[in-house]
C-alpha cells in the first residue's frame, strides 16, 4: 500500500474538519453583535471621558445606523475636524467607509474591507496591512481610530 496515498487522504480529512469547525465557530460567536454592543459602549466612554468631552465641546459622537438604510452603521464627529465612519457586515467581511471634512487625516485613512478569520478559538478580521483584531475590542478599536485621531487634532473648548 502507498503511503502517499493515505497521507493524502489524512491531510484532506484535516482540512475538512478545520473547515467545518470554523464553519461552526463563526456561526456560534455572534462576532456582529458583539461587535456593535462595543462599539456603542466605547463610543459612550468617549463621550463621557472628561478630556475628550473637552475635544467635542457639546457636540458628543453619534452612532447609531445609517440614515440612507443601506446596512451601515455608523459613528460621527461634527464639529472641526468633522469625520463619519460607517462599517457594514457583508458576505467579504466588514466593510468600512471613512468620510473626512475639512480634515487632514483623510490621506491616512482608506476605505477598506476588514477579512473574517478563526484563530484558534478566537474570531478575528484582518487588515489590509495583514493585522489581526479580536472581536470585539480590536476591531472597535480599529473601527474607531480615525475618530480618536480626529479628536487629537480638534482644538479643546474652554
């Protein structure tokens, strides 16, 4: 008998299993959901920090979903600098769009698409640059990064 042969047929049966399990892990973890709950939460923490209440000046940040009704969600800065960062679950991964006015940091920050990945038992995405975040709080925080960024640069109220 070839060895070959059943180390073939062994390597595939790994794979297949692999496969299936993260199948499972994926569909079981409510990544989304736990998702938007941290967002919302940091976002609130945002608003309600003493230093960056002083950034917003009476403006708090915004999230909520968007108002076209296109599946986004979205969290936004008014005021100088003003930035809108909207992300969507999709078939690809999670889909960000970031939307600048009168700011410099639209140069750093791109639209991309974030990749869904299963590391050991962990839901994660990947970034354009190969970075893996766990869901939740890295992709909050990765979602949230020009926000903060923008809120660095906004002159404090006095």
């Amino acid at each position: 008998m070839s060895n070959w042969i059943t180390d073939e047929a062994n390597n595939n049966n790994d794979r297949e299993q692999r496969e299936e399990y993260e199948k499972r892990l994926v569909q079981q973890s409510n990544y989304w959901g736990s998702l938007l709950r941290q967002v919302e939460a940091d976002v609130n923490v945002i608003n309600q920090h003493g230093y960056w209440q002083k950034k917003l000046a009476g403006f708090p940040l915004r999230f909520g979903p968007d108002i076209l009704g296109e599946g986004f969600y979205q969290i936004s800065k008014s005021g100088y600098p003003a930035v809108l960062v909207g992300f969507k679950n999709t078939s690809e991964g999670i889909k960000i769009v970031r939307r600048f006015t009168e700011n410099p940091l639209s140069r750093e920050f791109r639209d991309e698409v974030l990749k869904l990945a299963v590391s050991g038992n962990n839901i994660v995405f990947i970034t354009r640059d190969n970075q893996s975040l766990v869901v939740p709080e890295d992709v909050s925080q990765y979602i949230l990064k020009a926000v903060i960024e923008s809120l660095k640069i906004t002159k404090s109220a006095d």
